[in-house]
C-alpha cells in the first residue's frame, strides 16, 4: 500500500481527516463529509477500504491493495468511481 505518510498525504489531498485510531495502531479511520464518506486503512492487510453510501439505506465500498489504485480511483469523476466499484484492485 505505499507508507503510512505517502498515504495520509493522499488522503488530506483529498479532504480525508482522521477521526479514530485502534489502541494498538494497525487500523485507523478517516472521514470526508463533504462526500459522506469514511476509509479505513488496516496495516495488518496492507490495504484501504473506502465506504460511501449511494443512496437512503446503501452502502457501498471498494478496497484497495496499492496507492497507485487509490489514486487514480480518487482522481476519477464521481459516477466514474462508482461504475468502477466492481472492479479489483488487489496486488
């Protein structure tokens, strides 16, 4: 997944703030209003969950295994992301 400083500098370029760690560190939790949305980063899997809800009583979410893939998924278009939250982004 890249450094954890690669990957909170990627996350605050993308109005993301942390909002609650795990007592031991390997799972932190961030939050963008603006979009209603909330990521978790789980250091044990090397990976990154975003979750954002598409509509009243949806839930929807994708997981990244690379920061190359959760950037690029960042930079696209909204309804480009979630025509894309089939698709893997695994190593």
């Amino acid at each position: 997944m890249g450094t954890i400083q690669n990957l909170k500098l990627v996350l605050r370029e993308n109005d993301f703030v942390e909002v609650r760690r795990s007592e031991d560190g390997t799972i932190a939790w961030f939050c963008k209003t603006s979009a209603n949305m909330r990521l978790c980063i789980d250091i044990l899997t090397n990976s990154a969950t975003v979750f954002w809800t598409p509509g009243p009583a949806k839930l929807s979410s994708k997981t990244f295994h690379t920061l190359d893939s959760l950037k690029d998924w960042f930079a696209l278009p909204k309804e480009r992301q979630l025509e894309t939250m089939n698709d893997s982004h695994k190593l």
